[in-house]
C-alpha cells in the first residue's frame, strides 16, 4: 500500500515537472570544441537523467559480476555446513543406537565438513568409544579440554575414561579440575562425592555432598543419610586412631544429622557406654526407638540397664528384663517391643512373661497386613522356651523346622551387591558400595528346580557356608551370610544354589 502511494506521488511529481517544463520551454547553449550546441531544458534534464540511470546500471551490473566467485564460495560453505551439520546428527543417532560403523562414518564426515566444531569432537570421540578403540577417544577429549569451549566436556569425558580403567586418582583429579571450572553442576558435585568417598578423602566428600544436596543431584532425605554414614566413618576412623572423644563427637553430629539413624544411634550409645555416660546412651537408644523399634537397638539397651552391682548371670538377666520394659513401653504394641521382652525374660527365666509376649508377636505376624508371616527368629524363640523351661526338645524341633521355612530375618541388605550382614558398616565389605547398607529382609529363595544331571551335592561342597550370592564377582572375603541364603537350618533343597548355579540356571519362584 505505501509502495503504491509512493509510486503514485513520483508519477504525479514526474508528470508535473514534465508540464512544467513543457509550459517553460527556456533554453541552454553548450559551445564545445569549436561546435555551439542548442537545446530546450526539458531535454537536458530528461538527457541528464537517462545518463544517470545507465551509470546506475552499469555499476550493478558490474558489481553483481564481479561478486559472483565470492557468493559461489558463501554458497559452498553453507552447503558444506549443511551437508556437516546432517552427518552429525546422523552419527548422533548412530552413537544412540549403539550403531559403531555407522557413528565412525559420519563422524570423520562431519568432522571433515565442519573443521572442529565441538559437537563433532564429542561425536568422534563417541564413535571412537563405541568401536572400543579407547586410546582415540581419549585423544579427541584431550582435544576438547585444550579448547576454552569444550574444556568442560572433555573433562566429563576424560573422567568417564579413568572411571572405566578403574583410575581413581586421575578420575578424582578430572572431577576437580570440572568443579573448580562450574562448582554449581550437579553431576560434577556429585561425581566428586563418589570419588572423594572411594578416596577416603571424607572432609571432601561432606563438602561435595552439601554442594550436591544443595544443587538436587540428591535428594535431601538421602543426603542426610549420606552426611551421617560420612561422620560414622570419620567416627570409626577416630576410634581406631585412640581419639574416642572426638570419636564420640562425630558420632553425635551424625545422630543429628540422621534423627532416627539406627547405626548413628547404636554408635553414639557404644561411645557412651565406653565413656562411661550411662544415662546418655539410654536416652539416645530412647530417641532413636522412639522414631522407629529396631531389634538392634534393644540389644544394645539391655546392657545399659544393668546396675552393675548384680552378683549372678541371673541378676543381671532379671535386670536387663526390668530395664527393657522403659524401652518396650514407648511403643507397647510393636512387634520388635515383643520380641524384645521375650527374649529378654527368657534370659531371666520368666517363662509365663516370655510365652506371652511370644503369644503377642505370633498374633501381630499372622494378622497385620504386610508383616510377611512370622519370622525365623520368633520361632527360635518359641524352641527356646520349649527347650529352657520343660526341656521339651521334640517340641524345640517343630519349631526349628518352622523357623527353617519362615521368613528370613531382617538383616543389612547391600542395595548394591545383595550381600547381608548382621552389623552395619558405611563401606559394604564386600563391594565397598557406600552407604548402600540397609535393614530389611533377604528375599526370601523358596524353591529351586532341580537340574537333571546336576552334580551330587556334596562333590560341590554345598553346606560349607560359603553359600550362594547374587552375584559371581563374589569377595573373596565373603560377609557372614548372604542376601539370598536363607536362616540356618533351611531345608537342603534350598542350599546348593552355587552348585546347582554352576550347572545351569537356578530358578526362583
Ligand atoms: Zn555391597
């Protein structure tokens, strides 16, 4: 529309000026070389003007000829970039789906087409990760920490490589060099803890940790957890330097860091006891089985209500009795309250007392929802009073027999390599998971086909203890009992699950 107006108002303006001229014809005399020449105005400008739009011409023309090798080369390069720019995002998908030919094609492609970008150093070295050719994929990040643009790429890079060789000391390196270049990236934080912590480098690893927590590479529940497992290391550590105060002062900052931690609680209380703070160490057991009963915090209570000026093994059992009721009186209907009392009674001999908080804990597995069935440990108790009190051992063995097929009792779970232990550790023992320790109950192995063929049991060794775990990279130092094995006592079918694993597959059902 306004070109239109435009064009409009210059016809009009041309039209008027070409009447103008018209009505003023005037005249103009040009005396060159000897020669007189005589025109009208009008014609001297439209002469002028045509002049000046041939010079107009020529000059585009000219110009648009003499551009035309640099547009070409524009039109080249975009076409390569192009062309680049397809190869990468065709060796991406290559890279994704695992395609190693294919990702190594295009990216010497792209890398050919688009001299170095960033993205292409990481796809080559991807491609070159993928053909298993390790050494040029280390080259091509070495590449990209020597630029300012992909230095930090090729640091995760680089510390994905050492982790993989199994080199903590350059991963840990590769992880501060990344942190000190973005201290606010969540996987570096978090990269850093796990390294720290396989180091042994604690004080790090509580600072990485808070920064990861901060940042939400993990979560705060877990974190606190974390920090507390950190100060219960820290605590072990101290102890064993002879430092058991500040030992104990670790182990109180990690009980406040996990309110409710059963380890943090059982070590605090341990410290106490062997500073002699009797009282302290009750309260904190009380604290912590106030936020959740554990069978383990009872044990450790019993001994911290002896008086210590009982005489006999049956004082003191009758003592440790009375004590626990304080305990088993914060949460009175709790199974592990139950539990507890019975097997405290039963030291001290009170058969009718034990028999009825036994009764308690049949009813609470039967009945409570999700409570899995009573556990072995209820049913050793019960063939316990049966033996102690009438010493009825045809009875104690019924109840043996049921403890054999009853649910595996809770033990600390590794989530890591399935392995159990009967004591916590920040470190598992046997594949060195940190904080990967958890109170829960083994899975329970309740038959296993048998394989036709399969080797008599005892040419395996089957029952020597060394029973099977979940997996074959298996410590040589192997926990007390694994997270598969059953409780003692399990009927043999179930035993041999490395044998029968060295044969074939075992089948769980
Ligand atoms: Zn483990």
């Amino acid at each position: 529309m306004a070109r239109l107006i435009l064009f409009l108002v210059l016809a009009a303006g041309v039209a008027l000026a070409a009447g103008w001229f018209a009505s003023e014809p005037g005249s103009v005399t040009v005396n060159f070389r000897g020669e007189t020449y005589e025109t009208f105005v009008g014609v001297l400008v439209v002469i002028i003007a045509v002049i000046a739009m041939a010079a107009v011409l020529l000059y585009a023309v000219l110009s648009g000829l003499l551009s035309v090798p640099k547009r070409l080369r524009a039109w080249r390069e975009r076409r390569r970039a192009d062309r680049g720019l397809k190869a990468l995002a065709r060796g991406m998908v290559a890279v994704a789906a695992g395609d190693a030919r294919t990702a190594d094609r295009e990216a010497g492609r792209a890398d050919r087409l688009l001299d170095a970008a960033p993205l292409t150093l990481l796809l080559s070295a991807q491609a070159a990760q993928l053909q298993g050719d390790e050494q040029a994929a280390e080259k091509y990040f070495r590449e990209m920490l020597a630029r300012p643009d992909t230095e930090f790429l090729g640091l995760r890079g680089m510390l994905l490589q050492a982790g993989r060789a199994g080199d903590r000391a350059a991963a840990l390196a590769y992880a501060q060099r990344a942190a000190e270049l973005r201290p606010d990236s969540s996987w570096v934080q978090r990269s850093l803890f796990e390294l720290s912590v396989k180091a042994g480098l604690w004080t790090e690893a509580e600072e990485a940790l808070r920064r990861a927590v901060r940042r939400g590479a993990i979560d705060a529940e877990t974190g606190a957890r974390h920090r507390a497992a950190l100060l219960l290391q820290q605590s072990n550590d101290a102890e064993r330097r002879g430092y058991v105060d500040e030992a104990r002062n670790l182990a109180r900052k990690a009980a406040g860091a996990a309110p409710g931690s059963v380890p943090a609680a059982l070590r605090l209380a341990g410290l106490d006891r062997a500073t002699g703070r009797l009282r302290a160490a009750k309260r904190g057991i009380e604290r912590a089985w106030r936020s959740g009963p554990h069978p383990q915090l009872a044990a450790a209570y019993g001994p911290l209500t002896e008086t210590g000026k009982e005489e006999s093994d049956e004082a003191r059992a009758l003592a440790r009795a009375q004590g626990l009721r304080r305990l088993s009186d914060i949460h009175p209907l709790h199974p592990e309250s139950h539990l507890a009392m019975a097997e405290a009674s039963l030291d001290a001999k009170l058969w009718g007392e034990a028999r009825g908080y036994l009764a308690k804990a049949e009813r609470y597995f039967r009945e409570a929802e999700g409570a899995g069935g009573p556990p072995a440990r209820l049913y050793r108790l019960l063939a316990r009073v049966e033996e102690e009190e009438k010493g009825d051992a045809a009875q104690a063995a019924r109840w043996l027999a049921l403890a054999g097929e009853a649910a595996a009792d809770p033990r600390w779970l590794c989530s890591e390599c399935g392995h159990g232990f009967a004591t916590w550790h920040p470190c598992c023992p046997a594949c060195q998971g940190f904080d990967t320790l958890a109170w829960g109950r083994p899975e329970p192995l309740t038959r296993i086909a048998v394989i036709p063929g399969a080797l008599p049991l005892a040419a395996l060794g089957a029952g020597d203890g060394n029973r099977g775990g979940g997996r074959n990279d298996r410590p040589a130092e192997a926990p007390e009992r694994t997270a598969e094995a059953g409780p003692p006592g399990q009927p043999t079918e179930t035993q041999p699950v490395e044998g029968r694993r060295a044969e074939g597959q075992p089948v769980k059902e």
